[in-house]
C-alpha cells in the first residue's frame, strides 16, 4: 500500500513557498506527492515553478467559474481527481469556500507570516503584516504553519519558526528573513503529517 501523502498546493503569486515545498520532496526530505499547483490568478509566477517541477498548473477563480459555487464544486473535484489527503495553501490569498475546508475534512494547511495568534486575521496578510509587527515595537517575529478552519488565521498551530527583529529592521528586510523560516518549516511541519507525527 502507498501511503505517500497526496497533495494539492494553492497559491496566489509569486510562489516561493511552494517551490520550496516541490524542491523538499525532489530532495526526499518530504515523502508527498504532488499531485496540482492552483492559483486564483492565471499570470502569477508560481505557475512557471509549477512547469519547472512538472506539477500540472490550475488556473481556477470567479473568472473561470463565475456561477454561485463554481470555485468550490472545482476544486472539491481536482480533489477528487488527485484523491487529495492533504491541501497546502501557500500564499493563497483567497478565503477557501467553507464547502471546500468541510470536504476535507480540515485536513488543510496554512502558512501566515507572524507568530499567531499574533498579527493574524482579516486584512492582515503580507507586507500588511511586517509593518503591523515593526509598529508595535516586537522583539521577535517568525512564521506560523496552521490548520484551517472556516475562521481567519484561528485553527490549530502545527509548527512555528521565530526570527529576531532587529533594531533597524525595515519591512522589507524583515519580509525577507521571515520568508526564508517559511521555506523551511513548512517542508518539515508536512513532513511530520506524513509521518503521523503530528495528528490533527
Ligand atoms: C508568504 O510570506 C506567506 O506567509 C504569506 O504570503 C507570502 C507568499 O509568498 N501569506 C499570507 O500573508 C497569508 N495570510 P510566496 O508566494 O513567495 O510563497
């Protein structure tokens, strides 16, 4: 019986995280097999990471599917199609129709840019985020693996990684060194669902 996890990974631009999470399991540090790469945005880069790792790309919105639910019944069938354990968001930022997270069972991940509870929640996504965290004078900052529920950035915490904010960290810099923690733990947080570490 195989029970490499299968996987499905959504994202809405450049797609760094997911090549990061394609590149862990070319290097066999991620037992998953990749099975789509989605984006809501037919022109955003990750769909050239997803050709360069021979993943199929899917380009599924309210413009390909503009009908009440449209969005929801494609994904829940490429669900279907890949027979899909596991849906990786990654810098996918659309709320996932309520339908889609019941379908899975919530066996959904995410990753969000700050120590959550921290910063987290509505209208705080990306650079959004960084500059919340410099203006409240934080010490320390870093980047949170969660499972999703129909509630913004509230489900379970499966793995955190934590950077220092510097005296003269700037939003961008500050971007640049939580991104860099992403790539690694996501890989590591999926890996530890493959394994059945972590339970959920
Ligand atoms: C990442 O920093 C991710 O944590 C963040 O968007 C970036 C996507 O980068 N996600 C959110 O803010 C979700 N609320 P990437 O496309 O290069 O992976």
């Amino acid at each position: 019986l195989d029970n490499t996890l299968n996987i499905g990974l959504l994202a809405s631009g450049s797609g760094s995280n997911v090549e990061a999470i394609l590149q862990s399991i070319k290097d066999k540090r991620l037992d998953a097999n990749p099975c789509f790469v989605l984006s809501n945005n037919s022109a955003a880069p990750v769909k050239e990471r997803a050709f360069k790792y021979a993943v199929p790309f899917y380009h599924i919105s309210g413009r390909t599917h503009p009908e009440e639910d449209g969005v929801a019944f494609a994904i829940i069938d490429l669900i279907e199609k890949y027979q899909i354990d596991v849906l990786v968001l990654a810098g996918y930022m659309k709320m996932l129709p309520g339908e889609v997270i019941k379908h899975l069972g919530g066996k959904i991940t995410n990753i969000h840019p700050s120590l959550l509870p921290k910063f987290g929640g509505a209208g705080m996504y990306g650079m959004r985020v960084h500059r919340a965290v410099i203006e409240a004078g934080e010490t320390e900052s870093g980047a949170t693996v969660h499972a999703v529920t129909e509630e913004y950035d509230k489900g379970k915490i499966l793995g955190r990684c934590r950077v220092d904010v510097d005296e003269d960290e700037t939003e961008e810099t500050l971007a640049r060194k939580v991104l860099a923690c992403e790539h690694k733990i996501y890989s590591i947080v999926l890996q530890k669902i493959a394994s059945g570490e972590i339970s959920w």
